[in-house]
C-alpha cells in the first residue's frame, strides 16, 4: 500500500546515508511487526512477565508473490516474574480469542492521539522517520523484545478506518462473537427446560 511507501523511502535514505545494502520493506512485514508489538503487550499484561521479558520473531516472505507470514512470541526468561504456563495459558482455545481481540481493540487508542496518529500520517516519527503511527504509549516494546530495534512499526495498517487490515475482520469477529453467545445461552436455557 501507499501508506508504507514512506517507510520506505525513509529506510532508503537511512541506508544510503549509513552505506548499507537496501532492504524491501513489504506491508505484510509492517502488518505483523506490529501485530505482534501489541499482542506482546497484552501479553504482558495477562501473564504477568516483565516487559524485556518476551521476545519476537517475524516470519515473512521477502517474495513479493509470497505468502509465507507469521509471528513467533516467546520468553527468554523462566524466573519468578511469570512462568511459561502463563504464556501457554494464552494460547488456548478461547483465550487466544479474546486476546487478540483485545489487543485489537488497545491498537485503536493511543493516548499519544491524535498526535501519534497524525504525525505517522503526515511524515513519519522514530529513529529516521522509520515509524508512522507508533510510539511509547502503544507501539513500542523494551529494545531487547523486538528483533527491529522497535522500527517499522504502524498502528495505521492495522486499524486505520480507509485500509486497516483488521477493520473488517473486527466486524466481522464480532457478528461471530455475539451469535455464539447468544447460542450459547439459548442453548442453556434449553437444556434447562
């Protein structure tokens, strides 16, 4: 998408200034980078660790016809601060629902906005411009949790309301959600009939 080409094209100047060999920087990448940014939080929040405590890894196709992506969040660490069960636990049926959701639905405030959200618009925020809609208060986790040094980061792909990739989704989990439930409890009030 357009959105990202400023990623972009802050990356190039960042590597031409630097003298690094350039890197192509795909939507699907920014899309899970941040994705995974903000289930680390939560995370964090649900399981008890500290947050230098878990850690990411990106998978994602450098192919641009590709389709290979996912997330991989783990702990380094197995000391009292949380246990691995507590990470575990969160990936059960369920539970892993309403995490994601939730984490979803903290992408879409940040108490930075709508400062965070316009300056990620308008140019770019971070080290180099490297970030559009991400900083302290939503995106950014410990140094040592991201594998990109907290760059190339934007809540916008996931949540912007003209291309968001979880905007439909989110609608769409929902309708889902409330039929369940509302199943669900007719199914209770016909088992106890």
């Amino acid at each position: 998408i357009n959105h990202i080409k400023k990623i972009q094209d802050n990356l190039d100047a960042l590597t031409e200034k630097r003298k690094m060999q350039r890197r192509n920087i795909w939507s699907r990448f920014i899309l899970l980078h941040t994705l995974s940014h903000i289930l680390i939080e939560k995370f964090i929040y649900e399981s008890g660790y500290h947050s230098a405590s878990l850690r990411e890894r990106i998978y994602c196709s450098t192919n641009p016809n590709g389709s290979m992506g996912g997330i991989l969040i783990y702990t380094a660490d197995g000391d009292s601060e949380g246990t691995m069960g507590g990470l575990v636990r969160m990936g059960e049926n369920g539970i892993i629902e309403t995490v994601f959701h939730n984490a979803i639905e903290n992408a879409k405030w940040c108490s930075a906005d709508p400062v965070c959200t316009e300056i990620g618009k308008r140019d770019g925020q971070g080290l180099e411009k490297i970030n559009l809609a991400a900083c302290h208060n939503c995106c950014l986790l410990a140094e040592t949790s991201c594998e990109e040094f907290n760059r190339l980061l934007d809540r916008g792909v996931l949540i912007d309301k003209n291309f968001g990739f979880f905007i439909k989704w989110f609608k769409l989990f929902f309708y889902f959600y409330l039929i369940q439930d509302k199943f669900q409890t007719e199914k209770k009030q016909m088992l106890m009939i």
